[in-house]
C-alpha cells in the first residue's frame, strides 16, 4: 500500500520540502510486507522522481534483511533531530524480530546517509515489550522541519 505513511521534511538542507512514502506491504526479495520506503525529491517547481530513492531492508547499509510482514515503512518521519538544517529519516518496522525496530538515517546534502544508520530495536534497548510488540508502529519528535 504505496502512500500507508507520509512524511515532509527537508533531507538535504535546500529550500524544497521532500517527502518520505511508506509502502509497508511491498513485496521485496519474494517476502511479502517486508515493506519499502521511496523518497521523492522537492524542486524548485514541485516534487520530482529525478533523484528519487527506494530503501528497504535489501539497501546496502539498512540494518536487517527483508523478512515476510516486517512492514518497514509502516510509518515514516522526517526530522532534524541533529539540528544541522537536515532531516533524518526515521522508519518504523514493528513486525522486525516480533518487537519491533525503528531504522534512522542521518540527513546529508545528498539524502539519507544509509552508511552508518542505526536499528534500533524494543529489547535490544531495554524495553519489555509483550510478544509482537510493535516497536516503531507510532513516530514522533518534538520538533520537525517542514
């Protein structure tokens, strides 16, 4: 379900709004659900697919593999976490490990920075989390830009 989470951000510090796509039920690898997320490019007149990206658990540097039903993409956030004027991009992947797992990237002037993001999974950071406990299902941040 390509559009299931959207989210407006500015990744690369420029003066155009980009957007993050949640396809949570793609089928990547031959997994189905194992989700994928596009990233679509502003410009100066709108959004544009000339420097669009698709990531999955499949992109080089995206902690994981594509599994059945992880849903990465299920939610989507752009957020300049760093406040460096360049939006992270933060993924929800409840159904990773049966907990969940939220992936993040550093924004560049380029996009995301796959190299060097982080996976950030429910047990691994201490929660107790009840069997298919959905880490990631829900994203938020005090602040955004968009």
């Amino acid at each position: 379900l390509f559009g299931a989470a959207l989210s407006v951000g500015h990744l690369d510090g420029d003066a155009y709004a980009d957007v993050a796509v949640g396809a949570p039920n793609e089928r990547v690898g031959g997994q189905d659900g194992a989700g994928a997320v596009t990233v679509l490019r502003g410009s100066a007149k709108g959004l544009t697919t000339a420097k669009a990206a698709v990531y999955t658990q499949n992109t080089t540097g995206v902690p994981g593999g594509a599994e059945g039903y992880d849903e990465f993409g299920v939610t989507v956030h752009l957020a300049d976490l760093t406040k460096d004027k360049r939006a992270e991009l933060v993924v929800g992947v409840p159904g990773e490990n049966e907990d969940g797992c939220v992936w993040a990237a550093r924004g560049t002037s380029v996009g995301p920075a796959v190299n060097g993001s982080a996976g950030i999974c429910g047990s691994r950071v201490g929660l107790t989390l009840s069997q298919e406990g959905r880490f990631g299902a829900a994203l938020t941040s005090a602040r955004s830009i968009g």
